[in-house]
C-alpha cells in the first residue's frame, strides 16, 4: 500500500456534499484509512473561474498504481458532472493527485507530484492537517515546511523573460504594472546567468508560447514558475492569479 495525497476542489452548489461522497467512492474502490482536512473557503483563481472556491485535502493508502488512480480520480469527477472544457472553470468536483509516497512522473498522461502544489496555499493549508509530513520527493521538504516558505514575508519572487519573448514583453514593462502596496511579495528581475539567489521564493519564466501540448507543467529541481503570454497585460493578469495563488 501507497501513502497518496488528494486535493478537493470545487464551487459550485453541491460541491461540499461532493467531498464525503468523492472519498467514499474511493473507499469503495479500495482506498483505506482516508482521513480528509476540514473544509476551507479560497479566493477563485482564474478569470473565469466563478464564486470562491471550497478547497480540502485527503491523505490515503492504496494499492492501486499511480496511473490508476489517476483514472479513478478522473471516472469520480465524471460521475458529479466534472467536464474539461475549460481551464479554471467553475466545476463541483476536482480531484488532484498531490503525491503518490515517494513516485514520480513527468509524462504527458501523468505529472506527480502535482508541479503546482508547492506554491499553493489552497493546497498546502489543508494539506498540512492530513500530511503534514509526507515529503516532496523532488524538492526535498516536507507539506509542513512547504506551506512555512509560504508564509515568509515579503516573498521574492524574480522575473525572467525568456528571449523569444523578449521582444513582446520586457522586465521593466512588467515589473512596472505589478502592484503590491500591500508589500507581501517582492518581485525583482533575475539575473540571466545566476540559477538563484539564496532568499528567493521562486522565479517566474515568461514565456511566448507552451513548450509542449496541455497545461501541466513539468515538475523541476529549481523552484520555477512558467507564465505564457504575449502582451505585458496577458502576463499581468497570469501573474495576479499567482499573487492570488501564492498568497491565498
């Protein structure tokens, strides 16, 4: 048996009843000693992704290989009316595979861990209830100390923009229609040879265009972040949903 970590998602009317009956469905398929978080209210990320958002976690064994589960996840958010249609739209269920215990994939049919999780608060603040001490196998830290880089203020964040986009979008451009009066986050331009300085939370590569088909990115040692756009407001508004991501 496998230790896995399951974010819950969703916010539309039904959603909360959704969670028991989603866990359930997955014990009836096998999956033992599921204990989920408490149920928290989020900010939506996304232009359009509606109301707020409830959001848990769940933390489970199971024998089922990772791809399988990946199914089963997939055959549940069916059965409460999950459709794909769009990115970040409204939905009653989502169900996200966080960690499957030590694995990892970077393939087109399955990305674990979840490359987002780590500079989640949506994720991690629930998380931390059920697995707190489940490690990530890549970065190398534990749910608890994820969510704590989280909470240091203000976090650096360092932009980079990649070449190709260079000539689209540049760093002063950006760095100039990024408010933060608030002061929780820092954001600098990176220096192109350097791979990081020692007290940033992340560096965010900007990008024209996806280096490959879907919108999983792919899970890396560094702690980056891609946004794709081609206007300086495209990647504005990427970045503001990072804001709201990262901060919670």
């Amino acid at each position: 048996m496998q230790q896995c970590l399951i974010a819950l998602g969703g916010n539309l009317s039904k959603t909360r009843l959704a969670f028991g009956d989603a866990l359930a469905q997955l014990q009836l398929r096998g999956c033992c000693d599921v204990e989920m978080s408490r149920v928290k209210r989020t900010r939506p990320v996304g232009s359009e992704a509606g109301d707020e958002f409830l959001n848990a976690a769940a933390s489970m064994q199971t024998d089922q290989s990772p791809e399988e589960l990946l199914t089963t996840l997939h055959e549940i958010e069916t059965t409460f009316g999950r459709t794909r249609t769009r990115h970040w739209a409204p939905r009653t269920l989502d169900l996200d595979l966080i960690l499957y215990d030590d694995f990892v994939s970077n393939t087109r049919q399955l990305v674990v861990p979840h490359p987002a999780m780590w500079y989640r608060r949506f994720v991690l603040d629930p998380a931390i209830e059920v697995a707190a001490e489940m490690v990530h196998p890549i970065l190398g830290e534990s749910i608890a100390q994820l969510r704590e880089r989280l909470l240091v203020r203000p976090l650096k964040l360092e932009l980079r923009v990649e070449r190709s986009t260079a000539p689209m979008v540049s760093s002063d451009d950006l760095l100039n229609s990024l408010d933060d009066a608030s002061g929780d986050l820092q954001w600098c331009i990176a220096d192109a040879e350097a791979t990081g300085s020692p007290n940033e939370f992340a560096r965010v590569i900007i990008r024209r265009e996806q280096l490959r088909t879907g919108t999983q990115p792919l899970n890396s040692v560094g702690r980056e972040i891609v946004v794709v756009g081609e206007t300086v407001i495209k990647v504005v508004l990427q970045l503001d949903q990072l804001r709201t991501a990262i901060l919670g």
